[in-house]
C-alpha cells in the first residue's frame, strides 16, 4: 500500500493478511500462551517452530518443542501430527475439507475467557476409518485459571463399524530452560496427570479432565524412542497409548516427553465419545498440583450464560438425523439438577439460536430442533455446531 500527502510525501507500505479462518491461532490472554492448530498437531504447525508460538510463560520463549493429539487402534491404525521424520513421517490429520470448514476459529466465551473451535479428520491416513475429531479449546484471564488451557477432543466415528476401542491421548515433548537432556519428569495417578520439568525451572503438565479413567501416563526416553528415527514408530506409539510401554517416573536428568491416554468407544455411523485434557504450567510441583486442581475443578463442556455455575453433562449425543430437513433431536445427560444452556453455532462461531436456558433434572434429556434462527427463520443448508 502507498500513502501521498501533500506534494512531497510519499511511503509504500507492505500489509500482510489471510483470506478466511487461519490454521492456528495462539490462547494468550492468560499468563501463558499456547498455540493451537487445525491439523491436531499442539504448538506450531511442524515441529520446534514455524507456524505458531509454541507453549510458554508469557514473555519467555517456548518450552515446547512439538505436540500432538495421537489416536489408534492397532500399529498399523495410528493417526498423529507431530515430528516429521526427516521427511519419512507421514501426517495422518488434515484439516476438514471442504465441508465442514475445520480452520480455527474463534467462539467467544464459551465456558471461558476465550474459546477455539476447529476440525480435523484422518485422511492423511492410508486407510481412514473415517474420524472426523472436533477440537475445542478453553483459555482463562485470572489465576489460577490463567494458567493453563484446556483441550477438549469430540471424536466420532463417520464409518460403518463400530470402534470399542480406540486409543486416543495427548503427547508433548518440552525441551524446558537451556539445556533440554537436563529434563526430568513423572506422574501423578490422584490427578490423572504426567508432567515435565527442569530442576529450578518450569514445570508443564497433562492433566485428564472428567470422570475418565487413564489408559496409560508415563513419561518418554526421547534418545530410546525418538532420536534413532527422528520420530515415534507407530509401533512404539500403539505401545505407549496402550500402556504396554510404561515409564511413570523419569528419574534421571536426560530428554523426555510424556502422554496421557485413554480409551474411547465409538459406535458406528456417528458414534462419538469426548476426552479432554487441561495443559498446565508452574514453576514448582506444589503450584503444578494446584493447577492442576483448578483445571479438573473447572472442566465444563457447558458454557455458562448466568452467574449460576453450570452442571457437568456427561454427554451431549450426535444429532439425529444428520443430515436434517426439517428437524433433528439433540440428546444429553446431566449429573445433577442445575442450569443448563444448549445454544447452536455457525461455522464462524456466530450464535446461531439459544435452544435451552435453565435448571434441568439429573439424567437424559432430549430436545428436537426445527431449524430456525432465533428470529424463527429457518437456517440455510450448511454445517452447525452445539
């Protein structure tokens, strides 16, 4: 862009920009910064930088070198995004394309401060099952909520066989302070969480969030699994969601990472199954535990619309039928009596129409759609969100 004033003054400019929604977008309102992407890889979008900001306290520079959603079923079913393998890596999550549009967009506060949405699939795979995995991203203004970012992950199954079992979890490889083989780690089961730190440096965890049950935390050896081929094999990657290969303690100073598993059960044709995790930042175990409690604490795929404190659903079912004309159902369950707000979304996070607000009874419930707007139009053909 050029600018003249006057006679004698003249200054070109280079403006640059993005057509549409970006493929990662940075949390940072808190008092650290997370980087999350639309290709289910955490941080940047390849690894150790470029595209993305990593994970840090604000101001510092990163301590995360790469991260990834992994998911699988067997050695030969692994789906993740992470390190590249000089190039022998292949990246088993792309961005859904072209419908629904799964670049990251922002949500407003949805149950927090500031809210990401995006959508991956597992095309890149060689045989796809096919998942399509809806991430949703949760950050906090305040302490001690400004510490860390939950993760949230709604998988579902677009295949015609059921999957019992899929193995699913969040992996990250920090190289924390200057000198990441002086890195040490562990986990702690009463929290359902792994974590890294430096000794007098930063601690960074994983923490599972909800009434799941881990498959697997440990810690990784990054010379034993990582550095021969510059990458995870799948076989050692299916080992470690499974909890075959186990390190719950990384007791020596070296180059590690962690994961934190579970196990997900998804019925075919639009079965789904939620998982979520909080990654969480201190500078000392006892403030990390702390943290960590006010992330499990304050999970809530509700977003409140009131003061009241929302109830936790413990599951908000696919909509049937899907595709709809004119009408769909929308089942969910709830643990307890309390409010509950059920609202519909556009793929730009506009609030398309509130479908429910206020107290409801513990147990099922089921609300059917007819389509319209919260002026009583009816919506165009298009993908939704709720």
């Amino acid at each position: 862009m050029t600018v003249v004033a006057g006679l004698h003054f003249q200054r070109t400019f280079d403006i640059f920009g993005s057509v549409g929604l970006p493929d990662y977008r940075t949390h940072e309102i808190g008092d650290i910064f997370l980087t999350v992407t639309d290709q289910g890889i955490i941080g940047y979008m390849a690894q150790g930088g470029g595209g993305g900001q990593g994970m840090g306290v604000k101001g510092e520079l990163s301590d995360l070198f790469v991260g990834s959603f992994w998911a699988g079923t067997s050695p030969s079913y692994i789906c993740n995004r992470d390190y590249n393998g000089l190039g022998a890596e292949t990246y088993e999550w792309v961005v859904s394309d072209p419908e629904p549009n799964g670049r990251v967009r922002e949500i407003g506060p949805a149950g927090s401060d500031e809210s990401f949405q995006a959508i991956f699939t597992d095309e890149g795979h060689a045989t796809p099952t096919p998942l399509m995995v809806e991430q949703t991203t949760l950050a906090f203004t305040d302490a001690p909520h400004s510490n860390y970012v939950i993760v949230e992950y709604r998988v579902t199954n677009q295949g015609p066989v059921a999957i019992p079992a899929l193995y699913a979890g969040v992996y990250c490889d920090f190289d924390i302070g200057e000198d990441s083989t002086q890195n040490m780690g562990g986990t702690d089961p009463g929290r359902n969480m792994t974590y890294l730190y430096a000794p007098l440096g930063n601690y960074y965890g994983i923490v599972l969030l909800g009434n799941r049950t881990p498959q697997n935390l440990t810690v990784v050896n990054n010379p034993l699994y990582v550095y021969a081929e510059f990458m995870v094999s799948d076989q050692n990657k299916f080992d470690l969601l499974t909890g075959t290969l186990n390190h719950p303690i990384g007791k020596f100073n070296d180059d590690w990472s962690m994961l934190n598993s579970v196990v997900l059960d998804l019925e075919a044709d639009g079965g789904q199954d939620v998982v979520a995790y909080a990654l969480v930042y201190s500078s000392s175990l006892a403030e990390l535990q702390t943290n960590a409690d006010a992330a499990i604490a304050s999970y809530n795929p509700v977003s409140p619309i009131t003061g009241d404190t929302p109830v936790k659903v413990f599951s908000l079912g696919q909509n049937h039928p899907t595709p709809f004309n004119p009408s769909t159902n929308i089942r969910f369950t709830v643990d307890k009596t309390g409010p509950i707000d059920l609202s519909v979304y556009d793929v730009g996070g506009r609030k398309i129409r509130s479908l429910l607000q206020g107290s409801r009874e513990a147990g099922d419930h089921l609300f059917t759609w007819d389509g319209k707007d919260q002026s009583g139009s009816r919506v165009p053909s298009g993908m939704y969100f709720y």
